[in-house]
C-alpha cells in the first residue's frame, strides 16, 4: 500500500500518522513491504515512509523490476540509504553498490542501516558527484534529503566525477544509476560521458527545475537514449523517469 499518497493534513492522514510520533527516534522498526521487507531501519534517520514501505513508491517498484543479481549500481545522492539497500538486496552478494552521499549526517545512518542489515556489497563514498574532481559548498535544504551544492552554503564537501573514478579504477563501470541530487543532474551526467558512452548503464532519474530535466532530457537523448514515465505526467513535465540505452 502506498501510504505516502494518503494526504497529511486529510483527517485520515492525521489519524494515521498520530500514533507515528510517539515512536523513538532511536528504535530499529522493520521495513513492511516490498523486497526489504524484514530488513532494520532507524526510525529518526528520516520520515517514517521509508519503514513502511511507501517512499518513493513508483521508483521503489521500478529498482524492483528492473534491477538483476550480479549488476553494479551507482546510487547518487543516497541520502541515508533506502535504495542503497534495496539494491543491495536486488543485485545479490556478488553484485556491488556504490553510494555517493556527501552530507555528514547522511553517512552516518547510511553505515548504520549498512551495518544493522549485515549488507557487505555496498561500497560508501562520502562525497558530491559533479562535472569534476575538487570541493564545494554544500547548502542544507529544508530537510537533510533536500541539501545541494551552492554557493552561500557552510559546509564544505568533496567532489568527484564518475569518468575519473572509474579512469582510477576505484569503482566498477555501473549497470544501473540512480540520480537524485537537488538540481545537479546535468553536471552528473557532464562529468559521465564516457561512462556514458561506453558503457551505456540503464539511469533512474530525479530531476529538479525544468532547466536542469531539459537539459538532461537533450543529453540523454543526443546519445541515444529513450525515456519511461514513473509518474505519469508528459516527458517535459515528470521529474521521475528511467532513460534507457537504444
């Protein structure tokens, strides 16, 4: 069930989210559906859809259908790491993850749920992937799911470009991307060109600002790629889709 679609401030909503604030921050609650189903997740890392089960509902079911044993997934902008998990379990012990996630805070739940759930093929980089290597100021958004790169923020992160991690042989060429980073796509995607070309991974998408989903739509097109809706709006207006190699 998709609990996520069910409004907040409906009476319904507020009924069933109610007795949701009186569970400890701290408290290991077991995610209730989908292929985590069973698996430990700490109740204060985030909001409570990602225990039960509705987050990002349609993106969830698609790494569900999509994602094989034995692949390489790149999750960038992993938050605090429910699809790194989740590709964890899709891709098997002898496939491997690669989190990208370059907020403090993140990290630190990151490896916890890592390390809760006894996942040993998911692989934690603690920085912002960009168009290149070097450093940047991080702004902390709303929520800590909400952060981007920008100029007026405090925190200072590292970043990395896929073309040059894999040019160093610190990662495997991925199978699978999936791409939430506030607005940055494009310099993602910028500092992925090769990989890109050469090894032509399946991506899922987030975009955020009709500018930044424009210019990914006309990157990914320009190399062959063709696009599957995950909410059912018009490609120039949906934020969430997958772009597949031709």
């Amino acid at each position: 069930m998709n609990f996520s679609k069910i409004n907040y401030q409906s009476f319904l909503g507020k009924l069933i989210r109610l007795p949701l604030r009186l569970i400890p921050k701290k408290m290991h609650m077991p995610i209730l559906q989908g292929r985590l189903r069973g698996k430990r997740w700490i109740v204060g890392s985030g909001e409570h859809g990602y225990w039960l089960g509705s987050y990002e509902y349609q993106k969830r079911l698609a790494f569900e259908k999509n994602i094989g044993k034995n692949t390489v997934v790149y999750d960038i902008g992993a938050n605090v790491g429910y699809f790194s998990l989740l590709a964890a379990l899709l891709t098997g012990p002898q496939g491997q993850v690669v989190a990208f996630e370059p907020l403090p805070r993140n990290v630190d739940f990151l490896k916890k749920h890592i390390e809760i759930n006894c996942l040993n093929n998911i692989k934690v980089i603690e920085a912002a992937v960009a168009d290149q290597d070097g450093s940047a100021t991080f702004e902390l958004g709303a929520s800590t799911a909400m952060g981007h790169l920008g100029a007026r923020g405090e925190l200072e992160v590292t970043l990395v470009s896929l073309d040059s991690l894999i040019n160093q042989g610190d990662i495997k060429p991925p199978d699978f991307i999936k791409i939430d980073v506030e607005g940055a796509e494009f310099e993602v995607l910028q500092g992925a060109q090769t990989l890109i070309t050469q090894y032509r991974p399946t991506l899922f998408l987030d975009t955020h600002g009709r500018d930044a989903h424009q210019r990914v739509i006309q990157f990914l097109s320009d190399r062959g790629y063709q696009f599957e809706i995950l909410d059912g709006k018009p490609l120039a207006d949906t934020k969430e889709l997958i772009a597949r190699p031709h």
